[in-house]
C-alpha cells in the first residue's frame, strides 16, 4: 500500500532531443511507497523519463523531486535512487556476495555490518546459500535477483527498473513478476517500473501511466485502465479491444452501421466515436435469441487457446468482432460460417473519441 506521501513529483517536465519531443510537459505524483509503472510501446518516452528521474538526463523545462528535496539539477550520485537495468551488468569475477555488496564499499560500516547487509539482501532475492557462486553459475532469472539485491541493499528512496524482466523467457517473467511485487511490498520503497509489457505492468503496479508520444494517455489503478481506458490508444493497447467506428446519436444509443446499441455510459451530442468492447465481454448465443444489443452475426473463425477459444464473427454490415469463450461453454458446438447472435451489454461498452475524424 502506498503512503499518502509523494515519492516522486514531476512538474510540467519536458524533454526535448534536435526535433524531437521525448517528453512533453508531463506533470505526475507518485506516491511513497507504490508500485508505479511506465507503460507504453517503443519510443513514448518512458525511458526517457525514468533517466531524467535518475539524473542521466536533465529535463529542458519542469521541476523534479524526490520526497521533500527537488533534484531537478542534482547529479544522479547524490539522489537517493538506485536503477535495475534490463542488462545487469554483474561483474564476472566475483562471486553473488562480492556484487551484492559492491556498493557498500563507499559505506562507513565494519566488514561485519556489510556481510549482515550483503546475508539480509540474499534472503530477501531468495537466493541465501549462493553467495559464493559466480554470476555464470547462475540462471537468468537468479542474475536479476542479485542486480535487484545489488540496488536494494543501498536502500534507496525509488528503484527505478529499466524492463528488467525483457531478457527472461515468459515463463519465468511470469513468475519473477509475482515475485518482484512480493519483495516490492516486503521492502515497502517506492518502485517505479518502465515495460512495454502490458501483463506485468497490469501484475504488479498499484497503478500505471500509459505513455504515447511523450504524454500520458491515461493514468489509474489497472482494473481502471483495463476496464474504463479513456481513449482509443489505450484500449487498443492495454490488452485487446474490439474497436468500431461508429455514430453517437445524441440520445443514448450508438449506430454501427445499420445496427444500434445501447451503452450505459452517458454521451452528449450527435459525433462521430470509436466503440470499444473487450473480448471477454462478448456472449455468443444461439441464433434468434432477441433483446437489445443482440446482433446477427456468422462465425469467420476460430482459434484454441487452451483455457479459451477466440471466436471471429462478422457483424451484418461488414464490421469484424472477437469474442474470447471459455472451453467450458458450448462454442464447440458451432461450425465456421455458423449464423449466431452476438450480445454486446450496454456496461461493457465504451464509448471513445474517434482520433480520425471521418464520417464512418
């Protein structure tokens, strides 16, 4: 749980590169204690973020602090913040204890103090009784381990980690995920995190900004994000939405071609918008069953994905919808170009603005 205390506090921070703005005039609050997430695709600025926040870079304009003390022009050794890189650059010739401790050389603590450090910090990873083994001797996800205890053990105000988990296959990123929150909330600092991934971002943060070309889309905790994005961009990018171009009619409904749905979510005026439903959301029922935001539709395809199956079927207009049907369901009672009814609720509908403009 995060304090009510800022960790970090970026102000109208902007940075720039030639032509090219990297970061513009972001504002945000991280709270002390939280586990906070950049997420966003290549090139949004995240990283650019997190090394301004590290002091690597300097911002053109804006004020960064670091709980009560502004840092926008302290260097990166005298902030309180410690990074985990997706490289862990662990030095080859000593052992897991020698790197753990490295940075408690500089440290005015007894050659006992520093290997009580250096044991704690083992424990914590999940890696006590490896401390005089060499970083080849160890499997990827134990070398990130020491890299996190290596950052830890100087106790840092933030950790800022670099995508850390990008070089680990996805099952171990998977449970390195579950881990890197469990360790995160048992040494209570505040964690911000940098991924294009999606699923950990949703794993592990209390809440996440989504990034796109140097701004932030949408910033909440997951479920808000998943469940209530804001704009186009990010319900195409936080997991997988069916989005439609459609018609707001003014009056509570929105016009997909020649059909109308229902959405519970207030829209004024007559506009041209984005639908979006999750995939999760849709039912496939049997054909003929009635009611609102109940369409005809005809299966295009299907693809098994173990616990689910993703059901392509075509709207009467043309418009392509997937529906994600747990194998428990009946779907596997339906052939390819079966005509079935698609029922949309009104809640799970968003309605978005349309980044286009055109008429649909």
């Amino acid at each position: 749980m995060s304090s009510e205390r800022p960790g970090v506090v970026l102000e109208s921070v902007t940075k720039r590169y030639a032509d090219v703005l990297a970061v513009d005039d972001i504002t945000l609050t991280i709270q002390q204690g939280e586990f906070f997430s950049l997420l966003g695709p290549s090139g949004c600025g995240k990283t650019t973020t997190l090394r301004m926040i590290a002091g690597f870079e300097r911002p053109d304009a804006g004020r960064i602090a670091i709980g009560d003390a502004e840092v926008t022009e302290t260097p990166p050794h005298k902030r309180r913040v410690n990074t985990v890189f997706q490289s862990y650059a662990l030095f080859p010739h000593l052992s897991v204890s020698e790197n753990i401790g490295f940075g408690l050389r500089f440290r005015k603590l007894s050659a006992g103090e520093k290997q009580t450090r250096v044991e704690e910090a083992l424990e914590l990873v999940r890696l006590s009784g490896f401390g005089d083994r060499k970083p080849h001797q160890l499997s990827g996800g134990q070398q990130q381990r020491v890299a996190l205890a290596r950052a830890l053990i100087l106790t840092p105000d933030v950790l800022l980690l670099d995508e850390p988990l990008g070089a680990l296959d996805a099952k171990l990123r998977r449970e390195l995920q579950v881990e890197l929150k469990s360790i995160q909330r048992e040494v209570g600092i505040t964690f911000l995190y940098v991924t294009h991934d999606q699923e950990e971002a949703l794993t592990m943060s209390d809440r996440l900004a989504v990034m796109s070309g140097g701004r932030v889309e949408q910033l909440g905790t997951p479920r808000q994000v998943y469940e209530h994005p804001q704009t186009a961009f990010v319900a195409d990018f936080i997991g997988v939405s069916n989005l439609m171009r459609a018609w707001a009619d003014g009056s509570g409904g929105v016009e997909v071609g020649d059909v109308r749905f229902a959405v519970a979510q207030p829209t004024t005026g007559e506009s041209v918008v984005r639908l979006a439903i999750r995939p999760e959301r849709v039912r496939i029922e049997r054909r003929g069953e009635t009611g609102d935001n109940r369409v005809p539709v005809r299966i295009e395809r299907f693809v098994y994905l173990g616990s689910t199956t993703q059901v392509f079927v075509v709207l009467p207009g043309g418009d392509r919808l997937q529906a994600l049907v747990a194998n428990a369901d009946e779907v596997d009672e339906y052939d390819v170009g079966a005509e079935v009814t698609a029922y949309l609720p009104p809640d799970a509908l968003r309605v978005l603005a349309d980044d286009e403009g055109a008429a649909p």
